[in-house]
C-alpha cells in the first residue's frame, strides 16, 4: 500500500492554522446518507442493546492495554458525538490521531506511549465508523467530513496549532482538507517499521 507522510499547516476559515502531520492511502470513502430527523434508538448505532453491550465490552477490555495513562472526552458536534482518548503532558503540543477505516483510537496502541512523550495525545473514533462515537446526523458529503473535523477542534479547545496524524482513512479526511484548500503548505516527514520517527 502506497503511503505518503505529509506534515501541513491548516487554516480554518483565515483563523485556525494546524500542523497536520499525516499518513496518506489512496482509498475511497462510504458516506452514510439518508435523512437527519430519525428518532434513534437507544443503543444506536448498534443494531441491539445485546451487540451494543458485547462490542463495548470487548472495546473496554482491549482499552486495557493502552500503555499509558489516559482520560477519555464524548466531545459534542453537530453531528453527534465524538469519543477522544486523551493522554500526555497538558503542557504539551496537542497530536489528534485519526484511524484507518473500520478502526478505533486503539489502533494507536503501539505509536502511543512515544507520542505522548512528545505530545498531548487526543485519539479519535472516528464518527462515521465503528467504535465509541455516536453519531446522530447523517454525512451527505466529503463536506460534512471536513465540517465534522472542524467542530472537533474547536470542541476539544485545542487553539490555533493543531498536529492531526490521519492514518488510511484518517488520511483520506486530511487530503480533503487539502482539497477543500484549508491547507497552507506541506512537507515529507519518515514512517519506519510502521512506527512514526520523530528524530
């Protein structure tokens, strides 16, 4: 799999700029579509309250092995809420982590404890796919991704210098940022044996 690793600035409508720093594939997106005035059920997005209770536990458990210690945020959007595992230094420079699809904030699990030597780490759920987000408005278009990536940072307060590492899919959202020409400049940063270099 072809993988570029792109360090941009963001400016969000002339007044947030970002550091992102990302892994890209080159893979498609499913959108969810359909209307955004449902009554959901309780355990939405689950299809019971049973698969709800079993995917949560099994979630919780894998948790556990997060190697450092960590506080978790159900930050809220407009388009439902957004689970972020947060861990690090409150002193330090924020890191938000996007997954691949069909992936959680726990795939960060082998990058995280030398991140956050470096970082204030937030580890995301991605709203429109599996894990702890719960979505509540349904996405129409690429716009509502990078709109839903906006109402997060701002969520989570994070100020005018955001890192955003966005792995497969997490890297798809980033180059729409770009795309959608909230991107101010980029650079070639290395991935070596699947683990981000800092030096």
């Amino acid at each position: 799999m072809l993988c570029k690793n792109i360090i941009t600035s963001l400016n969000r409508c002339g007044i947030i700029r970002a550091l992102i720093l990302t892994l890209i594939s080159c893979v498609g997106v499913s959108l969810v579509s359909g209307q955004d005035a449902v009554d959901w059920p309780e355990y939405h997005p689950f299809r019971s309250a049973e698969a709800k209770e079993e995917y949560l536990q099994l979630y919780d458990d894998r948790a556990k092995s997060w190697p450092v210690p960590s506080e978790t945020k159900m930050a809220e959007t407009s388009y439902g809420q957004t689970f972020v595992r947060i861990s690090g230094s409150a002193d330090a420079p924020s890191l938000v982590l996007l997954p691949g699809g069909s992936a959680t904030s726990l795939m960060w699990i082998p990058n995280v404890e030398a991140l956050s030597g470096h970082y204030r780490i937030y580890a995301v759920d991605n709203i429109y796919d599996v894990g702890r987000s719960v979505y509540t408005r349904t996405m129409q278009s690429s716009n509502d991704l990078v709109a839903w990536l906006d109402e997060l940072f701002s969520a989570l307060a994070l100020g005018d210098n955001i890192n955003l590492v966005g792995l497969s899919y997490g890297g798809w959202l980033t180059r729409d940022n770009i795309e959608a020409e909230m991107i101010r400049s980029f650079n070639l940063i290395k991935v070596k044996d699947n683990r981000i270099d800092l030096d």
